[in-house]
C-alpha cells in the first residue's frame, strides 16, 4: 500500500512517535549510507514557500536522492487549465514521492486519491501542514514528553494552518491549549467542533500576560498585514499580540517558545537571547523531521 | 390486501404504480421533490399532502409520483432532510416494496462544499464527500461542518 502524509488528525499517535523517534535517531547521527540513492522526490508547489520546499530539497539531498522541481502554476500545464487530477496522474510518472503546496484546503487529499506514488502535504491553503506539526512536535519533545502540556498559542489562529494542524497533534497527547487572538482571528468553528470531539481543552484568554506563567509551550504565529484594511489598523491591533523579553520574568524554567517562522515583529529581538527561545532550533529541526518523513514513505 | 389501505385511508388519490413516499417531515414535501429532480416541467403525476395529522409525527406530508420508482441513491437524499421517511413502492394498486431511508454514514456526490475555498469546488474531478457526524455533515476535505439549511446545498 503506498503511504502518504496527508494529515496530523489522521495520523495515529503510535505513527506520529515512530516518526519523531525515526527523526531523533537521524538527527543524533546523520545516515551515511545514502539510503534514498536513486529515487526521486517531486516538489510540485502552488504557492511560493520557499522554506518548505528548500528543506524538503535538503533533507532529500542529504538522503542520497534527488529532486525535480516541477514548478508553480506559472510554468506547468495549470495555467492552461489543466486540473490536479491530471497533472498528479502526469508527474506520478517522473518521480517517486511528491510533496504538494496547494492553496486549496483538501488538496493533498484529493492528491493522494490519484497518486500511484506516495504525497506528502506541503501545506493546503488553511488547511494543515504535517511536516512543519512534526518539526513543533519533535522541538518539544526535545525539552519535555508530549504528554499532558500546556500550550499558549497567541496571534492568529484563524488563517495559520501550522497551529490547526499543531492542536490537532496535540489533542492526541492530551495538552491543554491556551489562546490568545485578537477578534476574528480564533480559531475557525469547524476546527474547535472537531478538536472538542478529540476532547481537546482550549481556554481563551484574553492578554498573553494572564497565562504566560503557567505555560510549558508559547507558540508564536505571525498576524499578517493582508488581513487588516489598513497599517494603521494592523499596527494597533498587532501590537497588542507582540512578546517582549519582560513578558518571560516569572515564567517556568522549562517554557520553550515556537514560531514557525518567518517571523515580522511578533517577537522581540530581545527575547532571542533567553534560554526559552527555540524558534531556529526548530528551524533546524525540519532537516532530521523531513528526512524521517520521506524515509517513512519511501523506505 | 395492503393495496386497500392506500385506496381508502389517504387524503389524495391512490396510485396504480409508482412510489409513495410517506412520512416525510411536516413541510419537507417540496423540497423531497426537488431534491429526486422532480419539478414542474417533468413528466410524472406527482400529489402532494402537506400537514397531515399524524399519530406518530403530529404534522406529515405525503408524496405520491405516479409511473416511477425511486434509486437507492433518491432515497439517500430523502434520508437527509426526512430522516423517518417511508418509501413505499406501489404496482398495481399493491404495495409491494415498503423500505425506510436510512441516513448513510458517507454522503457522495449529493451535497455541495459550502467552502469557496474547499477542493471539491475547483473544477477538479471528484465527487464532494461527507461524513455523517452528530454535529452535522463534515466535508471529508476540508472539515467544514454542514449543520443547517441541507437542502439548498443539494448538488
Ligand atoms: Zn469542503
């Protein structure tokens, strides 16, 4: 059966944990012996993301394999208006597993539907983003078990698919998550419906200050400008979800901060340098996560 | 003879053959047309009742298409917005095929995403699919939750 990685809510945790351990192994020392030497990984990506589709690149490389670039809308058959459908059934021949970037939910769904060859979702539209959940998941574990954490996730739950696909992850190791959003900006009415029948406990809150304190994980997402009608009104109301080093005085020894970054000015270039901070060692970790993943579906 | 209470116990008149579709949600008759095609410009003898008294459902309607009986994918949709529906299929002036609808775990094909953004409304080659859950109908590709107003969501 070919497997894809479609979803972190599909996903079974055992699946989930034999990843991260796959990814610790990998990461604590690097595989010399070129295990993916001879295959092809297609990178078929329908929105710029320069991040996701370099580390995939990297991680296949470092894997001893290869990669195609099979391009954006701009110079593939899509902008003739071919679908989906045929262009995943056209490039199944070319290659031998597919990361897919996609603005529209449920793409990587469909994908794999038609894939003969294993898909990996790149990210679709708001939807999830395995690969980046896992990179969060295994930075965590870095510090602390998964089991039973709080996490804070302040800024703007609605549009960013990284937490959906993150609480998702988390509901199966019974976390409890805090948010903190400003109005519109919570998380969407489907994925607080399909989180509360995971049992998952989410407490709104309204500054970040009230919660910091009793928190193991602060996950950071960026509010974008395009969501406001203009600066000024995004000015005032991002200002209002930006962390501080001060914001950290009282706060556990063990509290990790997250942001999948890029990041604009969410966090505070003070914060970088306190022992909390671990956004670009997550960076770091997509590497040994990406590489566990494609040995997963390829191996 | 089951053909005898159809003759003498309904407000509208009996049927030689085709289907009658009893028990339908006070109000729903309509719309349980609409949704198995039937409009003015078809050709089926079609009565309707509306707001029937009824024993066990206080208020029903009744739906009798003459020359025509209904697929299990007709009955699926019926199921949807008249869950205690009773399709009886009639030859001859018998009942001779008396089946209840049954809500299907997985509907395919006959609801639209409301999502604008959701996959199933890109043009691409595939049918819309959702699951059937307590809170509604969930679209297996995006997660968007169909609770309320099914009926004008009908492919
Ligand atoms: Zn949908």
């Amino acid at each position: 059966m070919v497997k894809h990685i479609i979803s972190t809510r599909d996903l079974e945790r055992d699946a989930i944990d034999t990843l991260l351990d796959k990814a610790i192994t990998i990461s604590k020392k690097w595989p010399d012996n070129r295990p993916l030497q001879g295959k092809i990984l297609g990178l078929l990506f329908f929105e710029p993301s320069t991040r996701t589709r370099m580390s995939f690149e990297s991680a296949m490389l470092r894997l001893g394999g290869t990669c195609l670039n099979l391009g954006g809308p701009e110079v593939s058959s899509v902008s003739k208006g071919e679908t989906l459908a045929d262009t995943i059934r056209v490039v199944n021949g070319y290659v031998d597993a597919l990361v897919l970037r996609h603005p529209r939910i449920g793409a990587a769904q469909m994908a794999c539907e038609f894939s003969r060859v294993p898909v990996i979702n790149g990210g679709d539209g708001s939807g999830q983003h395995p690969s980046q959940t896992l990179i969060d998941l295994f930075t965590i574990r870095e510090s602390m078990p998964l089991d039973d954490i709080q996490v804070g996730m302040i800024g703007d739950l609605n549009y960013g698919r990284t937490t959906h696909s993150l609480a998702y992850a988390l509901a199966k190791y019974e976390a409890t998550i805090h948010t903190v959003t400003p109005d519109g900006l919570g998380f969407p009415r489907s994925v607080i419906d399909n989180l509360a029948d995971m049992n998952l406990q989410i407490i709104q809150h309204q500054t970040i200050e009230e919660i910091v304190d009793e928190l193991d994980v602060l996950y950071v997402t960026r509010i974008q400008r395009e969501r406001f009608p203009d600066v000024a009104s995004y000015l005032h109301v991002a200002s209002g979800y930006r962390i501080f080093p001060e914001l950290f005085d009282n706060v556990t020894k063990n509290l990790i901060i997250l942001h999948p970054l890029p990041r604009l000015d969410e966090i505070d270039p003070g914060v970088d340098s306190l022992p909390y901070a671990k956004y670009f060692r997550q960076s770091d970790n997509g590497i040994p996560v990406r590489m566990a993943m494609l040995t997963d579906v390829l191996g | 003879m089951k053909g005898e209470k159809y003759r003498q116990g309904l407000v509208i008149s009996t049927i030689k053959d085709g289907t009658v579709i009893d028990h339908i949600t006070g109000g729903e008759a309509l719309n349980v047309l609409r949704i198995i095609g039937i409009t003015g410009t078809t050709q089926e003898m079609v009565s309707i009742a509306t707001n029937v008294k009824s024993t066990v459902m206080g208020k029903k309607d009744v739906v009798k298409i003459g020359n025509r009986e209904l697929s299990r994918e007709q009955v699926d949709r019926i199921a949807l917005i008249a869950p205690r529906a009773t399709i009886n299929i009639v030859r001859d002036y018998d009942v001779v095929e008396k089946k209840g609808v049954s809500v299907p775990d997985t509907i395919i094909g006959i609801v639209r995403c409301p999502n604008p953004c959701c996959i199933t409304n890109a043009g691409e080659p595939i049918q819309t699919r959702f699951v059937m859950e307590p809170r509604g109908l969930v679209c297996s590709y995006c997660d968007w939750v169909l609770s309320c107003d099914i009926t004008s969501h009908f492919l």
